[in-house]
C-alpha cells in the first residue's frame, strides 16, 4: 500500500506524506506482545492503485461499496465504525469499512496499533469551543488514538444557531492551527441540535467537508432528503447517525410500528438491516455509522452494504416510518418557541432516549445534570403549548414526565 492509494488534495498546507504511529512507550510495548499482528483479510483498499472516482464501487471486493467525498478526494464505505469493542471492529475493517468515528474509543490501543493507517480514515469529536481548550482535547483525543493525523477535526453538537457560525470563531480557529501544523486535515460537526436551518447553514458555510446527523426512516422527511441532496450537490459528505430510529424499545412505544414491523419482517428478514438499505438509497448519505456492539451485529451491519432494498422492504419500512410519526422527535425545535418554560425539549426526549431506549442511564443522567433545574423536565408546567406547536403529534408532556422519573 502506497500513498498514492489515498488521494490528496494538492493545497493541503504541511501534509506528511504518510501517516505513523505515535509509538508512546506504553503503545509500543503493546506492538511487541501484539507480535505484528494485523488482519489477515484484505484491507479496504487493497489491490491495485486506483485513480479518485466519483462513482461508488467495491473498491476492496469485500462488497462492501465505497462512496466519494468530492471535498475531500477520498472514498469511504457505506458502513462505518463507530466506538465498540475489538471484535465487531475487527470484523467491520475485514469487512471493508475504512472509516472511524471517534477514533479514540474504538477499541483498545492494541487494536488501534495493529490496524494500518495508511488504509483507513477517522474523526475525533470536540466538544469544547475555547481555541486552547479545543487544541488540548484534539491532542488528548490523537495521543489516545495512537494515530499522528487526524483525518477529520469534528465538533461536537456545540454550535446549534447559524449565527453561532460567524461568532464562535475560536473553535475555527483551532481547527486552522491544527490543520496548519499537520495535525488533521477536513472540518466536520456532528449535529445533534439545531434542526434543518443548522444543517442548512452549515452547507452553505463552506468550511464542513462532513456533516453528521440524525437520518433514518422514521425521521427524513422531505426537508432532511433535500438537505442531504444539497450536501451532495456541493461535494460534502453526509453521515447518517440513529439510523435505528431509537431501536427494538423505541418501536416498541408504538403497537402501529410493531404491528407493521412483524407483518413485514416475520421471515427472519432484520428490520435493521432494511433501515440502512434504505438510508444508503436515499440520494446524497455517504455512509452510516450505526452502533455495532457485537461481531453478529457489526456482520449484520455490514450486510446492508452493496444490497438494493426490495419492493416489499421498502413498503414496509416506508409503512413503519409512518407508525413512528407521533414518537419519533425530529429535532425540528419548532415546539421550542411555544415553551414558556423555556426548556430544551428535543435535548430532554434525546436524553430519555438515550436511558430508556439505548440503556446508558449513567450518561443520560449526567446531561441532565448538568442542565440548570429550571430547564430540566421537572421545569414542565404542563401547559401543552408544544403539543399544539409538533407538526408530528408528540405526546411531550407524558415523553418529558417520563424523563425527569428515569434521569433524576
Ligand atoms: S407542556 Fe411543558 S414543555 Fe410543553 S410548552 Fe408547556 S411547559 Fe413547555
Ligand atoms: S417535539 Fe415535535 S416540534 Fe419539538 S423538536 Fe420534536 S418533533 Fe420537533
């Protein structure tokens, strides 16, 4: 494997020409026990060297496909890697994927080590928005990871306001003095927040090569798709995050998406698996990072690449999208404006969604916390004012008394 199998932008500023490890004492002395140990499979970009294509292929005849990011000059699988444990990593790598969100929590360092850098991409998240305090979380993160380029500098769901774009100007500029001394190369945010004018202001910036954020079924409507196909108009990637729509506990809120779900699927066909067929047929998504906490499931995952949905999973995930309608929170903040409370209400359903639905109560607990009382869902006076306001028929008030029982 050569460089010239990743192509690169001409003008990117003090490039190295290849990435290494960092080699700090404790990783390297885990590469000598490891005894070189690297994946027996073939890499996803083995093979010949192939020229940057726009046109998805299987790169590495794995059948898994490869998706262009025409910013970039790169080309990444339609699945990626999201943080979990060696095994499903190390099936997904030997399954083709060659793309890694936050890094610095997939896998273990030795996993890290043993995996060749020159084949893959990563991102590390950045939550804070102080240049220095911004800088030192980048380096924590990369010294972690065990990887000396970072090919993506993501932020992290802390600017939800266009405005935000032009005033917070020390998050940028972090991201410039790292990419100036080599340490990453493309910006990128992952947007929990925010809604479509978000996603929307951040296409239009210029600067995001990547932009990640909630698409699945349930929640693309005709505003997601058309945001997703202006990204692709303009070379950025898309990555669609909660592409399971909450999961096997959130379809489970609604006896309509049961019901069609084992109507559609009562063959032994995966709900899952058609979910992500249909996100990876929706014209502009480059890849989904689902979660992938078991070998059986990164497989599973996996299979969804490279595969047409058929007619009948199509009417059926279509059918199931529309069961959802009255639970699933599109993050639109269109009932934000009616609160005279004030509160953060699709910030509170995402936190109970995270307790309830993916079971990290701890981590759930902790967002919560750190909201001042009076935005917490305790806060409610139940006036149902958003309730009038969700063009989807959300039940907030039982939602948000249901989050403040899980996460006080
Ligand atoms: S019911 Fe609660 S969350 Fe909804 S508008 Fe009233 S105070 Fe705000
Ligand atoms: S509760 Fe309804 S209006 Fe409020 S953010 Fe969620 S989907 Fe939008």
């Amino acid at each position: 494997m050569n460089d010239h199998d990743r192509p690169e932008l001409e003008d990117e500023p003090n490039m190295p020409s290849r990435r290494s490890f960092l080699r700090t004492a404790a990783v390297g002395a885990a590469v000598v026990g490891l005894g070189g140990t690297a994946l027996a499979a073939p890499g996803p970009t083995a093979g010949k060297p192939k020229p940057f294509s726009l046109k998805e292929g299987d790169d590495a005849h794995t059948g898994m496909l490869y998706r262009a990011i025409p910013a970039c000059k790169i080309r990444i699988s339609e699945i990626s890697c999201n943080p979990a444990g060696d095994e499903p990593l190390r099936r997904m790598v030997a399954l083709g994927c060659n793309y890694f969100h936050k890094v610095d929590g997939c896998g273990t360092p030795e996993f890290r080590q043993s995996l060749d850098w020159s084949k893959l991409y990563c991102d590390v998240v950045i939550d804070n928005t102080g240049k220095q305090e911004a800088i030192d979380e980048f380096e924590r993160k990369r010294k972690n990871t065990g990887v000396d380029v970072i090919d993506f500098f993501k932020i992290h769901s802390k600017l939800t306001k266009p405005e935000q774009l032009k005033t917070v100007t020390s998050i940028f500029d972090a991201f410039e003095t790292l990419r100036d001394q080599g340490k990453t190369r493309w910006l990128a945010t992952s947007l929990h927040d925010g809604g479509p004018e978000m996603v929307d202001a951040c296409i239009e910036d210029g600067r995001f090569k990547m932009i990640q954020f909630p698409f699945n079924p349930a929640g693309a409507n005709d505003a997601w798709k058309a945001l997703v196909k202006k990204a692709q108009a303009a070379g950025i990637a898309i990555i669609a995050m909660k592409s399971m729509a909450g999961g096997p506990s959130k379809w489970a809120e609604s006896e309509a998406a049961k019901a069609v779900l084992q109507h559609y699927f009562d063959q032994g066909a995966s709900p899952a698996v058609a979910m992500l067929r249909w996100i990876l047929a929706q014209p502009g998504v480059t890849s989904i990072v689902p979660d992938s906490p078991n070998v059986k499931i990164a497989e599973e995952n996996c299979s969804a690449a490279g595969a047409k949905l058929t007619a009948w999973e199509h009417e059926g995930i279509e059918r199931f999208a529309a069961a959802m309608s009255g639970i699933w929170c599109r993050s639109c903040r269109t009932c934000e404006g009616s609160c005279q409370a004030g509160l953060p209400i699709p910030d509170l359903l995402r936190y109970r969604m995270y307790a309830k639905d993916y079971g990290n109560v701890a981590g759930a607990r902790k967002l919560y916390a750190d909201l001042d009382e009076s935005r917490r869902a305790g806060a409610c006076t139940g006036c149902g004012q958003c309730e009038k306001a969700c063009p989807y028929g959300l039940h907030v008030r039982d939602f948000l008394a249901d989050a403040h029982r899980r996460l006080s």
